[in-house]
C-alpha cells in the first residue's frame, strides 16, 4: 500500500502542469480510448471501479476545465455521456507521454526490472480474474 502512495504522489507530481489528478486523469483516458470519445458515468464508474458519486465530481471538474463536456445519449434520452473534448484529448496525449517520459514514477528503472514488477503484478491480476476474456490487456498490468 505504500508503494501505490508513493507512485501515486509521484505520478500526480507529473501531472500537476496539466491541473489534473490521478482520478481525472485516468477518467480522461477512459473517454480518450472509448470507441467514440463519449461513454455513460455510470459506465464510467464500472470501468473505473469507482462510485457514481465519484464519477459524478471527477467529471464536473473535467468539464469545468474544458476537457470534457455533458452531452445527451443520441438514443437514449435517460442517459448522459461525458465526451471528451478537444482540449481534453490534446491535454491527455501530452500528459501521457510526460507521465511515460517519467516511467510511470520509476526513472531510473530498467526495462527489465519493469518488465519483471509487471510479470508480477499482471500475475496477481490473473489469480483474481481482474481480466475481461478477448480483451488484450497485456500492457495494462
């Protein structure tokens, strides 16, 4: 658990340019590489294995800086999507590549060493079935 705080400080260091936490973050990334830029909170909380609540407050501050906006399902009328927006998606994509450039919080560690913590963290994954089957995932662990 200390180590996940610890990256966690660090990953949020990198963010801070961008105004963004971990949490919005993640959620923008979500809305970046859905299939049309736009997924239901509630969807988004399933995804993100977080409360309604959660999402709801993640999303407001989203939209309040430009990345994301509220739009109405195109076929459901009961349904809003967050969709991600144009400032959102160039803010995520730069803030991807900063946080890659940084390792994911671990400079200085070699890519065997990273290949070695995600062989076993991928493998506590596995054993809690934490994978959706026919989705490759492999990178994600």
């Amino acid at each position: 658990m200390r180590v996940q705080q610890i990256l966690l400080r660090r990953l949020e260091d990198t963010l801070k340019p961008y105004d963004l936490t971990f949490a919005r973050f993640e959620a923008l990334l979500l809305l970046l590489f859905s299939q049309h830029g736009s997924l239901p909170l509630g969807k988004m909380g399933e995804r993100l294995l977080v409360h309604s609540t959660s999402v709801t407050s993640t999303v407001d501050r989203l939209e309040r800086q430009g990345y994301v906006q509220r739009v109405a399902h195109p076929t459901d009328r009961r349904v809003i999507l967050a969709q991600i927006t144009e400032l959102g998606r160039t803010t995520a994509l730069e803030a991807t590549e900063k946080v890659g450039a940084d390792h994911f919080g671990l400079p200085g560690w070699s890519r065997a060493d990273l290949a070695s913590l995600s062989g076993l963290l991928r493998r506590i994954r596995e054993e809690n079935a934490d994978f959706v089957e026919g989705r490759r995932d492999a990178e994600s662990s």
